[in-house]
C-alpha cells in the first residue's frame, strides 16, 4: 500500500487536529510501543506519534521499523511528531479518526 500526494494531503488535514497518542522515546520499538501502536492504528487508522530521541538518524531508522513492522504508511513527519496510517479491516465509526471526521 502507497498513497498518492493527494492521500497524503487528505490525511494530513484531518490529523492536524489530532493529538499524538504515543510516545516513543530512547527505548525504541519495545514490544509495550509496538503493542500500543497497533491497538491505536486498529482503532484509529490514522495516529499521531511523538518521536522523543536525540538523534535525527535514529529518529529517521525508528520511523522506518515502526512502518515496517506496523505495515503502516507515513502520511507526515513535522520535528518530533509523525503521522501513521494503516486502514482497518471493519472501521469501528465511533473510534476511527477517518469516519468521525466526516471523510
């Protein structure tokens, strides 16, 4: 799965008023990140996360494993905060950032 530019933009209007859900810090991927990660992308489809660690190349290589191991898209990276995407099996309309927004 690979979004046009036009689903890039689309997502990253609705997620411009969502809040980051998770945090991963110095630790990384640990298995209570991921797990968190994916019950938020199974329930939201599209999440906010806040990147916190030092350094830009291991900011730029935990980006990359969490899409890797989530099979998420990347919709948008701004500093420290990244916008994930993963479309769910059987949306929930009352928990999936894309149906309550009216998309």
């Amino acid at each position: 799965m690979t979004l046009c530019n036009s689903d890039k933009k689309h997502l990253r209007s609705i997620a411009h008023k969502l809040k980051p859900v998770v945090t991963i810090a110095d630790k990384g991927l640990t298995d209570s990140v991921v797990a968190e990660l994916n019950r938020a992308l199974n329930d939201h489809e599209l999440i906010k996360v806040k990147i916190s660690v030092s350094d830009r190349k291991l900011k730029q290589t935990t980006i990359k494993q969490a899409c890797d191991i989530l099979n998420a898209e990347l919709a948008q990276t701004i500093g420290h905060i990244v916008v994930l995407y993963r479309k769910a099996d059987k949306p929930n309309p009352k928990l999936s950032n894309l149906l309550r927004k009216g998309s």
